[in-house]
C-alpha cells in the first residue's frame, strides 16, 4: 500500500473511533489494531493521538474548502455566491460534526485546538469572501466602503452561527426554505445593495 493510501486509512480508522469511542477513549493502540497496522507504522505517520486528530479535522476541513472554492467560481451574480457560501459553510460544519458522532462532543470540548487546525483554513476563507465581495463592487451590485472590513464582518457572523446552526437552534420552528429569503434580506441590506437588484 502506498505511503498516502495507508496514512488515509490510518486517517479513516481514527476518524471512526474518535466519532465511535472518543477522544480521550480511543488509543493509539486501538488504530493500529483496527487499522491492520502495526503501532510502528502508526508512529511512522503520526506522533501521537493529537497529531491524528488534527489530521481529521484538517480533512473535514479541506472537504469545505474545496466547496467553498467550487461555489467562488460559480457562474452567478456575486450575491448569489454570497448566500450559497453562508449556506454552504454553515451546512458543512453541521454535516462533519453530525457524520462523527462522539466527535461532535470532542469538537466542542477541544474548540482551541479546532481553532489552532482551522487557522489557515479560515484565512483561504476570508479570501474567498473578499474576492466575491470586491467581485459584487466591481460589477456595481454592492455598495460597499471598505471590502476588508466587510469580509471580516461576514466571516465572523457566520463563524458565529456555526454552533446554533449545529444544534438547530438557528430559526426554530422554521425551515431552511422559511428562512432562506429572510437571510438573503439581511444579506443584501448588510451589502447595501441596490435597489434595483433586488
């Protein structure tokens, strides 16, 4: 197997029981007897358990990033691309933590460490969001006076919603499609749109 085919998998047996056992339950021991691999072949790729985990998170936050790049080139008006990045992004996050289980309470519990995986994650992020926003000025659909700034803004209030959008605790009792054009409302008074657009 090849050195990247067998770090994947590395990669997927703890994925499976950090989601499965937790964090702290779950031993390099037990990867490598679930993994088929020796601990010598563990420690090969791997330096401890918080290596492996930072690993996981770095992957599930690569399967955003490359969704969030998919969405930057689309072939729609900058504001279109705005709410589809919110969405995405929101979604995503909710679908990582969901899809790992006991992982979701590790995510929570260990949100510095997340942090300190999602550094450059989050800055390949905010560059997105500027490039589309400068995109939206360039084209006369945003009215906006400093489009560092008002990345930041967007970046940190989605950042922000991340965990009521986890535990559904964003617009109870609505559905996505209930609240979509509210969001959109919002957005595009935030982005002083003009009328016209609208």
């Amino acid at each position: 197997m090849s050195i990247t085919k067998t770090r994947q998998k590395l990669l997927e047996v703890a994925r499976e029981l950090f989601a499965h056992k937790g964090l702290e339950a779950t031993t390099m021991n037990d990867i490598a007897a679930a993994s088929g691999r020796g601990r010598r072949t563990l420690y090969t790729y791997f330096r401890n358990k918080e290596d492996i985990y930072y690993a996981v998170i770095e992957e599930e936050l690569e399967r955003l990033s490359e969704k969030m790049d998919e969405v930057a080139v689309m072939d729609v008006e900058p504001e279109e691309k705005i709410f589809t990045l919110i969405y995405t992004h929101l979604s995503i996050i909710r679908d990582t933590v969901a899809r790992n289980g006991t992982l979701r309470a590790e995510f929570f519990r260990n949100i510095w460490m997340v942090e300190k995986v999602r550094k450059a994650f989050d800055v390949e992020e905010h560059r997105i969001l500027q490039k589309v926003l400068q995109e939206g000025v360039d084209k006369g659909r945003f009215r906006i006076e400093n489009v560092g700034l008002m990345a930041d803004i967007v970046y940190y209030s989605v950042k922000g919603l991340e965990v009521p959008y986890i535990y559904d605790r964003l617009g109870v009792g609505l559905s996505e499609d209930e609240t979509y054009p509210i969001v959109k409302g919002i957005v595009m008074r935030v982005l002083n749109m003009p009328p016209a657009v609208m």
